[in-house]
C-alpha cells in the first residue's frame, strides 16, 4: 500500500516537474519577445529608418545605412547560397551515383557543422585578404556559404519525398530526365524548397560572427559593393556594447527590428511548411 | 514558324531524321543538366575544401613556432608575441559545461512531458514555440544578456548564492556582472531548443508496444518513462547533447557580449573570462603581425576540429538510434 501511495505520488511530481520545465521554456520565449516588443518598440522610431547614426554624443539618428547595408549583404548571400544549394541538392536527389554523393553529403554536413566566426576567418583570408579591404561582397560570401548546407538539404529532402511514380510516369511519355526533373519534380517540390530556402535566409539574416571581418562596419552609406558597409546585426552588437545610453536604445530598436523580421518569415515559413507536408508524404 | 521549318523538312526523309533530331537535341541537354548540377555540387566539394586548407595553411606559422604548447599555455601577449590558448579553451569548456549542467535537465524534461504527456496537438504548438528559440539571431541573446540577465545575475541570483554556496572554490570573489556564470547562463537558453526538439523526435519514435508492456506489468507513467521509454531512447538523446554542445562552444556573440573578454583561468564562475570564438572575434581585425593572425586562425582550427568531432558523434548517435526503431 506505502509503495503504491509513492508511486503515485513519484508519479505525479515528477511528470509536474517535465511540465514546469516545459513552462519555463516556453516562458523565456514570451519574455524575449515581450521585453524586446516593450523596449524596442518605445525606441523606435519614423528616424530609425530614414537616417544616418548620429555621430557620437549627438542624440538621434538612425540606422538606414544598416538596414540597407543588411538588405545587399543577405542579396549577395541568397546569389551564392540559393543557386549552388539548389542544383547541388538536386545533383544527390536526381542524378547522384554512391560514391560522389557520399562524399558530397559528408562534406555537406561537415560544412553545415563549421561554427559561423570560422567561416568569417576563412572569407577574410580568401576574399578580404586579396581585395585588401572589407566589403559588402566579401561579407555576401561569408553569408552565402553559411547559407548553402541548408539549402542543399532541404531541396534534397524535398525532392526525396516526391513519389518515384511520377518521375516514372513522365519517363514514359517519353520525356529526358532533365525535362522529367525541371518539368515534373522541381515544380511539385517548388513549395517546400522555398519555404527552406526562406527560413535559410531567415537564420543567416542575424548572423553576426561572419560579418565581423568581411562586411566591417560603417557610419555612413556604404556605395557600391566593395567598400565596408553596416549590417543590422552588426550595428547592435557594436551599439549594444558602447557605453552612450543613446546608443543602447537604438540597439533595442534594431534589436525589435531584426527580430521581428526573422520571426515573422519563420511564423510564415512554418506554417506553409505544416500545411504542405501531407502532400508531399502521398 | 512552322512555315519556316517546313521547307528544310521537305529535302530530307521526314519521320526518322524527324526523331533522330529530337534525340541529337536532348543527350546534349541531358548531359548538360547533368553538368550543371555536378559542378554545383563539386563547388559544395571544393569550398568545404577550402575552408580546411585555409584553416590550416594559415596557422602554419603559429602552429610550427608554438607547436602543442599552443593549447596548454597560459601566456597570451601580443606584443611579447607569447601565444597560448589555455584560457580561451578554459573558458569554452566551463561556459559549455555550465550551459550544458542547466539546459540538459530542462530540455530532456520538457521533451519527455512534450512526447509523454502533452495531447499531440499541444505538443506540436509547444514545440513550434520552442523551436522558435532556435531561430533568435544570437546577438539578440547577447542584447538581453547585457541588459537584463547581468542585472537580474547581480541583484537577485548571486548574493544568495554567495552567501549559501560562497566557501567553495566556484563561488568566491567579488562579481562583476560579466562572468562564466552569465556567459553559461545565456548559452544554456540558446541550446535549449536543439535538446528538446531532437530528444522529443527520438521519444515519439520509441514503440508503443515498449510502454504498453511495461504499463501492464502495473508500472505508472513516470516507471514506464523512466525506466523503459528513457534507456531504448538513450543513444539519441545523448545524440542531441551533442549536438547542443557543438552549438554553444561555437557560439560567438552572445557569449562575447557577457563573458567579460579577460584572457585568464579562474576556477571561480563568478570572475570573467575569454572563450576561443570571443577572442577571435574581439582581436582579428586589430591584430597586428603575422604571428599574431596565424595565432587566431590556429585557434580557429581548434575550434573547427572540436565541433567537427562533436557533430560526428552526435549524428552517429542519432542515426543508430533511428535505425533501432525503423526495425522493431
């Protein structure tokens, strides 16, 4: 009887205890996002976006070179990442033999697995190193191969989950592989590889580490593609660790920004990806 | 166009050069959508290929002056040029570890009550939630560490701590805010989504029949749990671990924003510290010297290969887990 009482009672503290812990989680998440709402929002704003930091000491300003400067970086990143990703993904899903893909896949994860400060070394001795400056391209291509693993594997996946029927059914009317690919699997894959592409940008989108040593950082416009240019990221980390209590604000502000633009392509990405995922399973 | 055509056709016999030409315009096109994809995914080859090369080409010159005593030294003098990452590797272990000690039992807790508990309709929600942590930019994190988590760490956490806790050796000395504490802290809350979204597949994959058996046999849920469900779930559990742990030694900003960036090694959490990615990204733009850069990229290469071994593990972990419950 006492030993069933405490298994009752083992019972019932420690499944409480995996809901608390799963509360906790959860929590952190609200509060992330309510302290940042609550603080960023109050910070921002109509200047934030339309001007240029104020110099230091000065009270205002705004970060539009960074948001601009961020918008050139993720395009330089989506040319590089998406494009090599894509075909790359559709090399092991349609045309791979064993042995290549083998090493393709390994290489792959192992370059999905390099810490993100690495990959801006690497870029910095490859890219920056020869140009002899930092810039926007330089910090492009830094993003862009942090961008490719991903990009790979989910276009793999997607293509993977395609059922062998169709591919077989366009082979018979007599189409070549490669239309069978471009006209039969890509297109009914189309959705799926997008939404990874997008949650793909999404997480590069606030990388920081690479960007350190490739894009820099800069108080003004950045023109054209080889000079040093400000990125969001970037901009809060240097602002966040200032000391101007000005500047901190403003750091709250870009912060609420980033975060809003990266959470919302997930909601987004995630939920087309719910709603597809019956359809690709059939 | 077809009127165009027409008259070329006429000279020759029409059905088989017909088709014949078809086949001659697809082979090439075959070849070459074969081509394209081939180069797109040797480049993927060749770039991973380069980020090891370049690795380790530029450290040589670090790596030949300090040899091995590179990672068991403490001296970290740029203008001695005196180079040793003991602190930096210290520092990375104990912030992972401390991420580690807080973020294992919370995640693999709130992955057992996500596949044990929940209503699969509230587990898919909670998990979306928490699978949005994954997705915050880590300078966000380090944001809130500065702000909010230093503050909180200085007025409410570590006062008490002290004064329960404060005659061991982890626990003394003055605390400035910035710390292994608050650098573990942060860490612990960015890794958090990976154990619980990986643990939690791993737990919904291990059969029914495992928990039925066992709750026959007059085991309540939390034995069944326990005792059944956790051990055929191990492997991959420890899998995600290791995956976390590969996550928070690479992390770089958040932990540079709170760690305090002080080249020692403190056996005390409450002191500041350095870690491998930190220093890199606080010194490589501002190092002056070639000794100095390929001192950098050495610890680089240290990193990359640590994380590399770690992911390694974990996938091999996970995938023989997987494989487990595929069969039965």
């Amino acid at each position: 009887m006492n030993h069933t009482a405490r298994k009752k009672i083992s019972n019932v503290v420690m499944f409480a205890l995996t809901g608390i812990c799963t509360l906790v989680t959860v929590g952190i998440l609200f509060f992330i996002l309510g302290y940042l709402v609550w603080n960023g929002a109050r910070a921002l704003s109509w200047s934030f976006f339309t001007q240029l930091p104020a110099p230091v000491g000065e009270v205002g300003g705004g970060m539009a070179n960074a948001i601009l400067g961020s918008a050139k970086v993720l395009l330089v990143a989506t040319l590089i990442g998406v494009p090599i990703g894509f075909l790359g993904g559709v090399y092991l899903s349609e045309y791979g033999g064993v042995g290549f893909s083998f090493i393709v896949r390994y290489m792959t994860d192992l370059l999905n697995g390099v810490p993100s400060i690495v990959i801006g070394i690497v870029v910095y001795g490859f890219i920056v190193l020869r140009q002899h400056h930092f810039s926007t391209i330089a910090g492009g291509v830094a993003l862009g191969i942090m961008m490719i693993p991903i990009a790979v594997r989910s276009t793999e996946e997607f293509l993977h989950a395609i059922p062998q029927s169709l591919r077989e059914a366009g082979m018979a009317l007599g189409a070549a592989k490669w239309q069978v690919v471009a006209t039969i699997v890509v297109p009914a894959a189309i959705r799926g590889i997008m939404t990874g592409m997008l949650l793909d940008l999404a997480r590069v989108a606030g990388e920081t580490a690479p960007l350190l040593f490739t894009a820099l950082n800069n108080q003004f416009w950045s023109p054209g593609w080889t000079h040093p240019t400000a990125t969001l990221p970037v901009m809060i980390f240097a602002y966040a660790i200032s000391p101007y209590e000005d500047w901190h604000r403003q750091a709250w502000a870009a912060g609420f920004v980033l975060l809003t633009l990266v959470l919302s392509v997930n909601l987004v990405a995630r939920l087309v990806l719910a709603k597809s995922q019956p359809i690709h399973r059939g | 166009m077809n009127a165009a055509d027409t008259p070329l056709l006429q000279s020759t016999p029409p059905q088989p050069c017909r088709i014949r030409t078809f086949v001659r315009s697809l082979r090439p096109a075959d070849e070459a959508a074969y081509l394209i994809t081939l180069t797109a995914a040797g480049s993927i080859f060749a770039i991973t290929s380069l980020v090891l090369f370049e690795l380790f080409a530029n450290s040589s010159f670090s790596r030949h002056k300090f040899g091995w005593s590179f990672l068991f030294t403490q001296t970290w003098d740029p203008v001695a040029g005196q180079f040793g990452a003991l602190p930096f590797i210290y520092g990375t272990v104990v912030t992972s570890v401390l991420a580690l000690a807080i973020a294992v039992p919370m995640g693999i807790g709130a992955a057992i009550f996500l596949a044990e508990l929940a209503p699969p309709r509230v587990s898919n929600a909670l998990t979306f939630l928490i699978e949005l942590l994954a997705a915050v930019p880590s300078v966000i994190y380090g944001l809130l560490g500065i702000f909010i988590l230093v503050p909180i760490l200085q007025n409410y956490v570590v006062p008490p701590l002290q004064s329960v806790l404060g005659f061991t050796p982890l626990f003394q000395g003055p605390f400035y805010g910035v710390s292994y504490l608050s650098a573990g802290v942060v860490l612990s809350v960015m890794i958090v989504p990976f154990i619980v979204s990986v643990s939690r597949e791993i737990l919904i994959s291990v059969p029914k029949e495992q928990r039925e058996a066992s709750l026959a046999l007059g085991a309540t849920r939390w034995q069944t749990t326990w005792r059944v469900v956790m051990p055929y779930a191990h492997k991959g559990i420890y899998g995600s671990i290791f995956l976390a742990l590969a996550r928070a030694l690479g992390e770089t900003m958040a932990v540079t924003m709170v760690i305090g960036n002080t080249p020692q090694v403190k056996a005390s959490l409450l002191q500041p510290g350095y870690t491998i990615a930190a220093v890199i990204a606080n010194e490589f733009t501002e190092a002056t010297g070639d000794l100095y850069l390929s001192a950098l990229i050495e610890l680089g290469l240290v990193l990359f290969a640590v994380t590399f071994i770690l992911n390694g593990m974990a996938r091999l972990l996970i995938l023989t887990t997987s494989k487990y419950s595929v069969r039965s």
